[in-house]
C-alpha cells in the first residue's frame, strides 16, 4: 500500500475501503468474505423482520421489539449498501463509484453505526409488555426517539462528509480523508469526543444498565426465568456490539488523533468485524430470544406446507394440538356428509321404480287389503 501523506494536511486516509493494496490474495478474498457476510447477514435481519411485522400484525407487539425491529433495519442497510462498496474497492484496488459516494460513503455508514449504539441504549427505557394499542403501532415516544437518533447520527459524522475528496493517482482516482492543518486544534478534541458519546459510553452504559438488571432479576424476582431472558438478550446484543466494534472505532480514532497508521491487516481485520457485527445480531435473537425462535419455527412450518401440498391449507400455528384435531376430524365428517356413494343411490332408487306383477304370489293378503 502506497500511500504519502501530503505536507500541508494533519492526516491522509482512506475512505470506503483501503486502496492501493498490493497481492491478488487481498484482491479476491476481502470481497468474497465481505459478500458471504453480506448475504447471510441481510437474510438473517429480513427474517427477524418479517417475524416482528408478524407479531405486531397480530397483536403481540411490545417496546422493545419496536426497536430491535430498528436496529435490524439498521443492520440490513449496513450490509446492503455500505458493505458492497467496501468489497467493489478492495477488487478494483482504486476508486471507481464517482465523488458523490466518495463523499457520503464513511458518514452514511458511520451514521448507522452511531444509530446502532444510540438505540440499543434507547431499548433500557423501553418496556417488555405487549402494546395496547393497533396492530403495527408503538408508543409515542418511540417514535421520537427514533427521529432524535437518527437526527444525532447523522450530524456527529458530518467531517467525515467534509473531509472527504477524490484524488487522481496515474489513470485512476482514490478516495481519501484529508484534515488541513488549520482545523487541527478543534478537530482533534473533536474526535476525543465523537467516539467517547456515540460509542463508549453509550455500550458501557448499556452493559451495566442490563447486568443489574439481570441480577436483580435473577436474585430477587418473583419469576426470575421468564423476567431475565430479553435482558439477557439485549445484554449479549450489547456486549458482541462494543467488542466487534472497538476495533474498527479504535483505529479511527487513533489515524485521526495524529498517531501512526495501524497495521494494514489490523484495519482490514476491524472492518470485517463492523459487518459482521451486523450479520451477528440476527443469530443472537434467533437462538436466544424465545418469541423469535418460535416465530421463526411458525414461518418454517407454513412455508414447508404450502410448499409440498398446495391444495391443501395450513393448519393455524397458533391452537393447540387438540383444536387441531377437532377441526380436522370436523372438515372430514362435513365431506363425509356432502359425499354421494352411486351404489348405494343406484339401489334405492331401482327399489323405488320397482313394480312386482306375480299372479302366484305368496302373500296374497298384501292385495287383498289394497283392493279393499
């Protein structure tokens, strides 16, 4: 990797994705590892989804669903748009999207990152009770907090936007982040702050609100079992976010701070982390979050059903193994009763028609009676 930091410029780094490498190894495995994250990940957030519009369709809607609901929408964005444009500059080895993504490319991603963190904080306020409200509606304040959070992420990274430029190199371009000399002084305090509010203390707060949480839970409840599992899922969902994450915000904190390059593997490292952080927290809530789990086992058997008997319909998920039976035993008796049996109908009805002229007829009393 070729890079000169030019003289009147307080740091010169890369943006979207390190450029320049040399090797065909780094060429072709960054992007196949970066797209195996991407699709994984983007089905896993899509199910969870589908689950959550599914629950609150039905009624079972709650605070915290509403926002981990978010926070795979955030997810899915992260691996849809930011990821591939990491995998297209590690093959080309340069830049080629055009100025525009060269400069929204490292805010847009850094403004869903901050909303990850920023929300998982948020659900410490939220309630585990259903929503009393509409199907695919959420409290008031949710909404708000959403709007508030996005609003935030959106602005802290806003040098990232400012700083960034295209560059020609020979007959290709890069993308590089460059900080003149003269915004040294407010954009290094700058940067002491932006990661220490939208990453630091937001998962250190979020950790420890949940592991007191949890031991209260677990040591004081009534029901400790049934009231200490979402906590215990949004603490593991806390903890894998700080730890995948501190790499990649440390070796963005320590370029802009003016220190000396990480080593380029370290960073390549960190940044495959940060996406797979996102295809991380699908697999969490699927093993560990029991409405989940079993939305999700609901989704597989009606999708198997309709899949190998089209005609037939799906029995609802919902009723218990009796009322399924009783139902079904009811379908069959009602076809029963609707069904013709033509032999049957053939021999009733040629009895019927049936008209027996015998002059020597054993019981001639029969007519007897008729003629009288």
């Amino acid at each position: 990797m070729d890079t000169d930091r030019p003289a009147n410029v307080t740091f010169f780094d890369f943006v979207g994705g390190i450029q320049l490498l040399q090797g065909e190894d780094t060429r072709t495995a960054m992007p196949v590892i970066l797209i195996g994250i991407c699709v994984s990940g983007a089905v896993g957030n899509l199910l969870v989804l589908l689950i959550f519009i599914r629950d609150f369709r039905n009624g079972r809607g709650s605070e915290v669903k509403a926002l981990l609901a978010s926070l795979a929408s955030t997810d899915l964005v992260i691996l849809l748009l930011c990821a591939p444009v990491r995998a297209i500059t590690y093959y080309k080895q340069t830049w080629t999207m055009g100025s525009f993504v060269c400069r929204t490319t490292d805010w847009f991603q850094h403004s869903c990152v901050v909303a990850k963190t920023l929300i998982l904080l948020a659900t410490t306020r939220a309630k585990h009770t259903l929503v009393p409200s509409s199907p695919l509606s959420s409290p008031t304040w949710i909404h708000g907090a959403l709007a508030f959070i996005w609003m935030v992420s959106m602005m802290f990274p806003i040098p990232q936007m400012l700083f960034a430029s295209l560059l020609p190199h020979g007959s290709n371009a890069v993308c590089v982040s460059e900080m003149p000399a003269c915004a040294y002084d407010f954009m290094s305090l700058f940067y002491k702050v932006y990661p220490t509010v939208t990453f630091v203390a937001p998962v250190m707060l979020t950790v420890a609100f949940y592991t007191k949480v949890l031991y209260t839970a677990v040591n004081h409840a009534p029901s400790p079992q049934h009231q200490s599992k979402v906590v215990l899922v949004l603490l593991c969902q806390s903890g894998a976010m700080g730890l995948m994450l501190m790499p990649d915000w440390g070796a963005f904190t320590w370029i802009r701070l003016g220190y000396n390059k990480p080593p380029v593997g370290l960073m390549m490292f960190a940044q495959v982390l940060l996406y797979a952080c996102s295809a991380l927290s699908p697999v969490i809530l699927m093993t560990m979050y029991d409405e989940v789990r079993h939305g999700l086992v609901s989704m597989w058997l009606v999708a198997s059903c309709r899949s190998e008997k089209p005609s037939k319909k799906c029995p609802q998920t919902e009723g218990n193994g009796a009322e399924l039976v009783a139902n079904d035993v009811t379908r069959k008796l009602s076809r029963g009763k609707e069904k013709t049996f033509p032999d049957v109908e053939h021999f009733w009805t040629g009895r019927r028609n049936t008209h027996v002229e015998d002059e020597h007829d054993p019981v001639p009393w029969e007519k007897e009676e008729k003629m009288l």
